[in-house]
C-alpha cells in the first residue's frame, strides 16, 4: 500500500482527557475538566426534548440539505439560505475548505500558534503552511499579508484566537480586508463568537456584501453546548458556499444535530445567560491570575491562556493529580497552560488547586 507521502508523518490529534478515564486512573471521585472550552452549563433543556422527540427517526437518513434548520439560521443571522453550510462540526468545514480549494504546493497562512485543524487539514492535501508568529498573543494581520503570493489560496484569521483568545478589531479587519488581493480566501474563524464582549470586535456577516472572498466558520459546540452532536457551519456568498458544497458528503450532519441546534437557537435567553456567566468568570479568572502575579492573555472567549512560568506538561500533571484537567503542551508558549471557563464553584478549585501547584513548584526549585 502507498498512502500520500504527506499524511504518513502526521501526527495524530491529541484531544483532551476524558473525565472517567482520568477518575480510573488517578482513583479521584470528583474530576473538573477545563481543556476542550465545552459549555459548562450544558445545554438548553430544549435540546434534550428535540433529541428525544427524534429518537423515532432514528432509522432515518437526516434531511441532507438540513431545510429547517438552515431557515432558523437563516432568519436569526439575517442572511439568505444560500449563504450558510452545515458541517459534521466547523472542523468539517475547515476540511472542506481545503478539500475544494488546495492543490499539492499551494501556500496558505496562519497565525502561530492557533487551532491546529487548518494545518493537518492543509498537510492532507500537500499545502504548505506559512506560519506567522501572534505579536502579543494576537494576529499580526499585516506580517500576514506580507506573505501572500500567487500560490496563496487561504488565509486563515480565528477570531479570538485559540489558544490566546485575543480578538482583532472591525478597524485591523476591515483594513486587512482592503488589502488582501481577490484570489485569496480569508476564512475568519468565530467558534467563540458568543462569548466576545468587546465593542471592538467585527461585525462579520455585514462584511460579507463587501468581500466576496469571506468564509465565516460558526459553531454549536461551544456556547450552544452541542460537542458532542457534531454541528457548525459556514457563513459566506451563494457561489462560495456553493463551491465548498460540492466535497460535502450528502448526510453530513445527523438528524439529531440538525433538531438540536435547532431548538438551541431558539433559546437565546439561555445563551445570553451563558454568555453573562462567561464574562464574570472569565473576569473573576484574570483577577484571580493578576493577584497570583501570572502573565496571562486578555481573553474574548471562554477560556485563558496563563503563564505558570514552568513546564507546561509538569503543570498540568500537577493539576491532574488534584483531579483539575487543563490544557498544556502549546509550542510556542512551553510554560503556559490553557483553562476554560467553568462554573463558579469549578473556578475556585482550579484557583485552590493552582495554588498547591505553585507551591509546590516554589519549594521544589529550591
Ligand atoms: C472548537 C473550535 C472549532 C470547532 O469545533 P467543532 O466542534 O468542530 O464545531 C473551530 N475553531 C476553533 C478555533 C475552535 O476552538
């Protein structure tokens, strides 16, 4: 067997630790897990009745053009229906961007560090990924836009960024926007879009009339509490979403994805309150760092990356035997570890614990 030579050396994800294996393990009652930014709150209990409901489907094939939910989407984000895709997460959409759009040798360009699916995806199809260093653990849009060539055919913008969860601004966008020739598509990733309280931020899908090379990328996974549903998708012009739908596999999204992000978005009272929950937390987190005397990055969505000022796999180790799960192991940041946002209570033992692993970490180097 010959695979492509570029997939053989790639590495595989590593995603968070679940909590039973963690409580198997280490023999912990109780285990609190910050890494994956899930929502701590659950969902909307709408949800649950939705799936319920359509366990008599299940035998059925899903609506592969997700009809009712694309006209609920459609209607809240004040777009047309031709401007948004469904895919198995936004994860999917990042792949079938590349799948539609890359050939071996093509350039695209990233910011380094933020979320690792643009590359693998972009290694898949034999890309070469230019990767530009964040300047203050923000995107330096304009050594971005030095990169850009002819072979170049995607850049990606995630906005917050993850791991930073910093944000450029409407202004940094738009001025970027000007700038960045027609062949190359500007895919502005907003997983954590809900969460974002800064004014500053872009108001995305007004720019879509302006830019016809915009890909937006939304998800369900994260405000709305959908992970594990597998549902996000794509915001951008009828003849882009309609290119991209091309590589899409007829049923991507399941039944149950489509009625749950469905009765999800017509519960906005709950994702405002989730939103409000985040923002107090995420505050009462950076005052909790500040007081500590940890650098962190000033964060828009609903997790922080914190420099704990010692190996980052040690730290989290450290944590782990407290029964706290975080997010370690980002390249560029070797001593920083990434925590989501949890509830209240949830917050304050990863505070107490950080702090027997700061502690310890004081005596030890001594
Ligand atoms: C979580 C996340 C996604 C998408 O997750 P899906 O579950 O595949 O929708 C996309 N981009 C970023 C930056 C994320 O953090």
């Amino acid at each position: 067997m010959k695979p492509k030579s570029q997939i053989v050396n790639l590495p595989v994800y590593q995603p968070g630790k679940p909590i039973e294996e963690v409580k198997r393990e280490l023999g912990l009652e109780q285990v609190i897990k910050l890494a994956s930014n899930e929502n701590p709150y659950g969902s909307s209990p709408a949800v649950l009745e939705a799936i319920t409901k359509e366990l008599a489907h299940v035998s059925l094939y899903p609506d592969g053009s997700a009809v009712e939910l694309t006209g609920v989407l459609a209607k809240h984000l004040g777009v047309e229906r031709n401007n948004i895709i469904f895919g198995c997460g936004s994860d999917e959409i990042i792949a079938l961007i590349t799948r539609a759009f890359f050939l071996p040798g093509d350039e695209t360009i990233m910011a380094d560090q933020t979320f690792s699916v643009y590359k693998s995806n972009a290694d898949i199809e034999g890309a070469v990924t230019i990767e530009v260093p964040l300047q203050d653990g923000t995107h330096d849009l304009s050594s971005m836009l030095a990169k850009i060539n002819d072979k170049t055919k995607v850049v990606w913008v995630c906005n917050p960024n993850n791991p930073t969860g910093t944000i450029i601004s409407e202004q940094e966008l738009v001025s970027f926007m000007d700038r960045v020739p027609a062949h190359v598509m500007v895919v502005l990733d907003e997983a954590y879009y809900e969460f974002v309280t800064d004014a500053d931020y872009p108001q995305s899908i007004s720019m879509l009339d302006r830019y016809p090379n915009l890909v937006i990328l939304r998800t369900f996974s994260k405000i709305y509490g959908l992970a594990s549903l597998r549902i996000g998708y794509g915001i951008a012009r009828p003849e882009v979403i309609d290119l991209i739908n091309r590589v899409r596999e007829p049923f991507n999204t399941s039944r149950f994805g489509q009625v749950a992000a469905t009765a999800a978005l017509l519960d906005q009272p709950f994702v405002q309150e989730c939103a409000k929950q985040n923002a107090s937390e995420r505050d009462f987190l950076q005052s909790e760092f500040a007081r500590l005397g940890l650098p962190f990055f000033a964060s828009q969505g609903n997790f922080i990356m914190v420099d704990l000022d010692m190996p980052s796999k040690d730290a989290f180790q450290s944590l782990l035997k407290q029964g706290i799960i975080v997010r370690p192991g980002f390249q560029v940041y070797p001593t920083y570890i990434r925590v989501s946002v949890g509830r209240p209570e949830q917050n304050r033992a990863f505070v107490t614990a950080l702090e027997n692993t700061l502690a310890e970490k004081a005596t030890t180097s001594h």
